[in-house]
C-alpha cells in the first residue's frame, strides 16, 4: 500500500508539475500553430496528424491539473488564485518568485492555447463547412469525411 505524501513532498509535486505543464504547453502551442497553418491551407493529412500528436499532451495536462486540484486540498489550500498566492507565501524566500513566475507563465500558456484552440475551432468548422458546400451531394452525413481528409 503506497505511503502519503507529507506536505512537502506534496508541495514539491506541485512545483515538478507546474514545470512539466510548462514544457507541455509550450508543444501543445507549438502544434496548435501548424495546426492554424493547415487549416489555412487544406492540409488535411498533416492536421490529423497533429490532432494526433495533440492528444496525448492533452490527456496528461489534464492528469496533472487534477492531480493539483487533488494536492491543493491535501494542503488545505483553496482551489483558486488565492490558494496559490497562499502556496507561494509558505515556501522558502529562494523558491517563492521563481515558482510565482512560473504559475504566471503557466497561466499565461494557457490562456494563449485557449485563444489558439477557440481560433483553431472556427477554422475547423469553416473547412467542415467548405467540405460540406463542395462535396454536399456526395455526403451521407454532414460531418463524416474521414475520405476526404487523405492525400
């Protein structure tokens, strides 16, 4: 049976994990830009496969918030920015701006992967729809061209 976590072995997950979704969010970014440049240019094959590459970072992102969701109540800490401000003010001197960056520079990516995603959307359903005016007669179904989508 696996032992708990004291507080500072918890605390000190929470920061390995702000610097891992860091890093993660950083790729995520990256390829939700090719992905805006595909739907720019009907690039097909390469979207699925950046939808591809997109989903397992997506899957650990979304580990890792639970599992600070999970840390942050361990702690006693409220789950909000009030929390966090509550985190940073028990670390030691050394660690508190750096992790403070580091929070803000994680909100920052994830707000821009958000704006990126929401951009990425519109895109995605102006091809579907594009799709649908060339290829309407020929469609069974209004979302369903997996065909059309290889070179």
């Amino acid at each position: 049976m696996p032992q708990a976590l004291n507080k500072q072995q918890i605390i000190i997950n929470l920061i390995k994990d702000i610097q891992h979704d860091i890093a993660d969010y950083h790729q995520l970014h990256a390829l939700m830009l090719r992905q805006h440049q595909c739907y720019l240019t009907f690039n097909g094959n390469v979207l699925a496969q950046l939808t591809a590459q997109q989903q397992p970072l997506l899957e650990t992102l979304k580990l890792r918030s639970q599992q600070r969701y999970q840390s942050m109540q361990s702690l006693g800490l409220p789950i909000s920015a009030q929390g966090i401000d509550k985190l940073h003010n028990v670390l030691p001197a050394q660690l508190q701006k750096q992790v403070q960056q580091q929070w803000s520079q994680l909100e920052s990516l994830i707000k821009q992967c958000h704006a990126l995603n929401q951009r990425n959307g519109v895109l995605s359903a102006n091809f579907t729809e594009l799709l649908c005016q060339l290829y309407e007669p020929e469609a069974k179904s209004r979302y369903a061209f997996p065909h059309l989508m290889q070179g």
